[in-house]
C-alpha cells in the first residue's frame, strides 16, 4: 500500500501560517503585558498618592477623634469615578469614615483583607473584589502617624477600579487582533505565491524521478527558473546520464562477482582443509564439508549452533579455539594434538579475523588441516636418516674403540712377561680401567644419540637455567682468562622443556666455547624473546613466540668445509673428544621443538643460535610438543 503524503506547497503554507500565527500571537502577548503592567503602576502611584494625601488631612482628626471629619474626607474623595470607596480607621482600628456607608461607622470590619491590612506594618497594596457585580480593583492602605511618634493613630483605605484599565487592555487587544488578522491574510496569499513558484518546478522533477525509478532513465527535463530548482534539475540530469554508465558497469561487475562467488563456493565445499568461522556470540557462522568430517558433525546441522557444542568431541581442539576468539586472531598456524581413545591426531589450525566494520572483527575463521600423517612420516624419515647414518656411525665407534682396545691389547699381552716388573701392574690398573670407561661413555653416548627420546616436560624458567649452567663453568673461565658477559632479559618467558637434557646441551656449548679459548677470551651469553612476525621469528619457525639464545665466544673460529658436518656425530676438530657433544646437543633442541644454527668465520669466533618455542596457551604441561 503507497503512504500518502502531504504536498509540499500544503507544507509551506502550513508552515507560513502557523509561523505568522506565532508571531502575532507572541507580540500581542507582550503588548498585552507591557500595558497591563504600565497601567497597574500608574493605577498604583496614584492611589498611593491619593491615599498619602488623605493620611495627612485625617491626622488631626484622627487624634482629635473629630469622626465627623473624618467622614466627610472620605465621602470628599471617593467622589472620584475611579475611586470604588475609601475608608478610614481609628487608632483602635474602628471605622471612623466609609464612603457611602455612615451605619458602619464606629464598627469593626472583620473580612480577611480589613485583618491584613490593619496587621501590616507599613503600607500594604492588596488585589480585591467590590460592589455586588465582583469588579476587579486595588485597595491600597497606609498607615497614619502623629508628629514625632511613631504610635499608629489609624489607617487609611483607598480602593481603586481596574475596570478603566481593563477596558483599556480590551481595546488594544482588538486593535492588535484586527491588524493581525490583516497581516495573517496577506501573509497566506504571499505564501501561496510563493508555493506556486517553487512547486511547479518541483513537481515536473518529482515526475522524472518516478519514471526514472522505474528503470526510463532516458528523459529531456527543463527547467529555467535560475534558482537552486535549475540547479538541481540540471544535476539529476547529469546525474541519470551516470547512472547509465554505472548500470552497464555493474552489469558487468555483477557478472564477474557472481563468477567468483561460484568459484569461491566450489572451492570451499572441494577443499580439503577444514573451514570454519564463528560469529561474536560463539555460534558457528560458516563450515565447509572437510571441516564437518573432522569435527564429526553433519555440516547442516552446524550451522547456528554454538561452536563449544559442536567441538565437546574434541576439548584440545575446543580450548584452542575458545583462546583464540578471547585474545583475538593469531599471526601464524599452531599445531593441536587430539588425545583421544584411538591413536593421537594432529591439526595445523590457523586463525584469522573478518572484519567488516571499524568497531572490530565480526567472525574468526579458523583453518583446520588434519597433519597427522604428515608427523608419523616426518618420524619415519627421522628413523631412515638414524639408520643412514648407521654406517658413519659404525666407522666412527671403530675409530674410537680401536684405540683403546689396541692399549688394552698391548698391556695384556705384555701381562705375562712384565707382571713382575716394578712399576708394570700400577700403570697397569690406571690405563686399561681408564680405556674401558672411555669405551662405556662412547657406549653411553651413542645409546642416548640413537635411541627414542623418553623426556619428562615440564614449565621451566630459561633464564634461571642459562645461569645455573653459566655459573658451573666461573672457576675455569677464571683459569683461562675468559670473560663473562651476559645479555639475559628479564622477562623472559617460560618454556616446555625437560631441565636435564636441556642443561646437558647448554653445557656442551660453555664447554666448547671455553675449549676454543684457551689463551683467554670473551663469552658472550644473550637471550630474549622473539615474537612471531619479527624478522627473526620468520626465519625461526611458526611459533607465536621463541626463546631465542645465542653462545658467542672470541676463539679460533670453525673453518668453512667444517661447519657443515659440525653436527655429525663423530666429526670434531678438537685433538681429544669423540664427536658426539654437538650431535646430542643438537638432538635435545630438535626433540625440544626448536632449531640449532651455528655462524663461524675461522680465525674470527664462533656463535651458537638456539631457539625454543615458548610456552603459549596451546601448550599442556607435562606433555611432549608435536
């Protein structure tokens, strides 16, 4: 049903008269009240002159009690036509004169406004009624004194008729209807006109408009009335013009819109990777069928649903999620293992804010890819590379037990030619135990380097642990000369790590670095956290944030074609050792989740780079990461 509007020149006349209707109004008002106001005070100065005048001719007779006088004054003055009655009491507060009244004298008036007044201390002007038909007046009273005392010898009554006043008031308020009335009839007619001339116009532009939004943006419309009116009808032409060239635009554009809106659709229901968005209120917004599949939920039923609900068959995966829509989008994936009654699974869930308006995001999406058989075939290639380096390990353990066995050898051949030689059986029991422990730690060694890792993670404070191992190796960096100097920040955040191995590994490179200077030197030890985005975080990994610490000594240097077997076992460039230091170090930093990188130019020092996930929300403690 189409509202019905009021025309525009109904409006404007509307408005004019009630404009007008205002203004005369408001300026009658004032007249009115700025002569009622005038004309009562003249009315008041008058009676009070009147009434002063009368005090001064009654005060002899008012203490000469001359009631006959008195009478007479007040008849005298109330001769006057605006004069409604006058009267006058004595010091008792008797009458002792009313006009037109003589029965009342010697009487007391008991009415309200005889007790006002008679009760005032001073002169006293009181709004009143007379005569039987209620006409409105004003009664005045002043007090009368006797000279040099200030005792009350009686009152004096003037009563004044607003009746002329009023009428007064009446006439000017016609005078001021009648000229009002003419102003408001010729303002009307004005007001017409103008309607007229600016609704025509108007109305011819109104008419386009409505056959332009019917889709006729064709039109010839011309309007000369070098006004504003011109203006816009010259403007909706040009702007009709556009218009048409937008339509063909958006043609096109809704066209390739609708083309994309297709390829999109076809991409998020044929993708592999779980897609799932969630709105402000925690309900499920989006969800494509990978990511029903994996959440183990019909995709149409989702929809609506509260995202908490629809993952309470996956709490890991439900607490990851409800962090992140309280802290907000994170910069990069983070891996969530599912632990659950079959084998563990693991998802790459990345985490991204849409948003549409200035106030902030409206829905998160969050990017679920299942990498579970991704992680088993990185074990599977860790395994193959154990085993392909089976047989440099082998050459490496013959190399190392050669030696001592061929000493353990010799002395037991000679065992039985030189047991009795003085001096044979003490060196003897010091060299081959000395061997044989030398073969258990290279056994030791390379169990702990090739067997699965059994490690007990708990939270642990890095920078307490970077000290404690620092402080084991004072007394032979004071021996040797190094200097120690250390860069650790204060609020360095926490890590998932097993303390022990950890330590093992920060010790192996204090060793070395102590190792590598042995006319003195300097040892610079630094940590910090990284966070994810930064430079460094890039080039570390896909953490949020990193523990980055860093072994810098002023030594020798590594020399290039070394660099890169420094982590092989067996491979080292020491006269005395095995090789396997920086192997294992290097294996408790990758089974920690981190990434171990060496820089070294020969004759110019030498840096260790470790970095270390820190512990995030994602984390469980006590738990090995993925």
């Amino acid at each position: 049903m189409r509202k019905r509007s009021i025309p525009l020149s109904i409006r404007f006349i509307f408005l004019t008269t009630t404009l007008l209707l205002l203004l005369l109004g408001t300026l009658a008002f004032l007249l009115t009240y700025y002569q009622s106001r005038n004309a009562r005070t003249q009315l008041i100065g008058r009676g009070l002159a009147t009434a002063e005048s009368l005090a001064a001719a009654c005060k002899a007779a008012l203490i000469m009690y001359d009631y006959v006088t008195l009478a007479q004054n007040a008849e005298q003055v109330a001769e006057d036509p605006d004069i409604a009655y006058v009267i006058i009491h004595d010091k008792e507060g008797r009458v002792a004169g009313y006009s037109g009244h003589p029965e009342l004298q010697q009487q007391f008036l008991s009415d309200p406004l005889t007790r006002t007044v008679l009760a005032a201390p001073g002169r006293s002007i009181e709004p009143t009624r007379v005569g039987p038909n209620g006409v409105a007046a004003m009664a005045i009273a002043v007090p009368v004194y006797p000279p040099q005392s200030r005792e009350r010898w009686g009152t004096v009554r003037v009563a004044l008729s607003l009746e002329p006043m009023l009428r007064q008031i009446r006439q000017i308020q016609l005078i001021i209807a009648a000229s009002g009335l003419v102003a408001l009839a010729v303002g009307v007619l004005l007001s017409i006109a103008l309607a007229r001339r600016i609704t025509r116009p108007l109305g011819r532009l109104v008419t386009a408009t409505v056959e332009a939004a019917q889709g006729n943006l064709d039109q010839d419309l011309e309007v000369t009335t070098g006004d504003e009116v011109e203006v816009l009808a010259t403007n909706f032409l040009a702007m009709t013009r556009e218009i048409r060239s937008q339509r063909r635009q958006l043609e096109q554009q809704l066209f390739e819109i609708t083309r994309l809106q297709d390829y999109t659709q076809r991409l998020f229901t044929t993708m592999h990777d779980g897609l799932l968005s969630i709105d402000r209120e925690g309900r499920i917004a989006t969800i494509n069928p990978a990511a029903a599949k994996i959440l183990g939920h019909p995709r149409e039923q989702a929809v609506g649903l509260e995202a908490r609900g629809v993952l309470s068959g996956l709490p890991e995966l439900r607490n990851f999620v409800a962090d992140a829509l309280a802290k907000g989008g994170r910069p990069v994936p983070t891996e969530v293992e599912i632990r659950g009654k079959g084998p563990p699974r693991v998802f790459l869930v990345g985490v991204s804010e849409l948003r549409g308006r200035p106030t902030g995001a409206f829905e998160t999406i969050f990017n679920i890819q299942e990498i579970t058989e991704l992680k088993r075939l990185e074990a599977r290639i860790r395994q193959a590379e154990r085993l392909a380096a089976l047989g440099t390990l082998s050459a490496g353990m013959a190399h190392e037990i050669r030696n001592p066995l061929s000493a353990i050898k010799t002395f037991v051949q000679l065992l039985p030619r030189k047991l009795d030689r003085p001096g044979f059986l003490e060196k003897f029991q010091r060299t081959v135990p000395r061997e044989l422990n030398r073969i258990n730690q290279l056994v030791t060694d390379l169990l702990e380097l090739a067997r699965d890792p059994k490690y007990i993670f708990n939270a642990v404070d890095a920078r307490r642990l970077i000290l404690e191992v620092a402080e084991l190796h004072e007394p032979e960096c004071e021996r040797h000369h190094i200097r120690y100097r250390f860069q650790v920040a204060a609020d360095l955040p926490a890590i998932l790590a097993d303390s022990h191995q950890l330590r093992k590994a920060f010790d192996n490179l204090i060793r070395n670095a102590v190792e590598a200077m042995p006319d003195g030197g300097e040892l610079l030890i630094e940590a910090a956290c990284v966070q994810a985005g930064s430079a460094d975080a890039a080039a570390i990994g896909a953490a949020e944030r990193w523990v980055a610490i860093s072994f810098r000594d002023t030594g020798g240097g590594i020399a290039e074609d070394a660099l890169k077997q420094i982590f092989n076992p067996f491979f080292t460039t020491k006269d005395t050792g095995t090789g396997l230091g920086l192997a294992i170090t290097h294996k408790v930093v990758s089974e920690h989740g981190g990434h171990i990188e060496v820089v070294s130019h020969d004759g110019a020092g030498t840096e260790f780079k470790i970095a270390l996930p820190a512990i995030d929300s994602s984390r469980v403690e006590g738990r090995m990461p993925v």
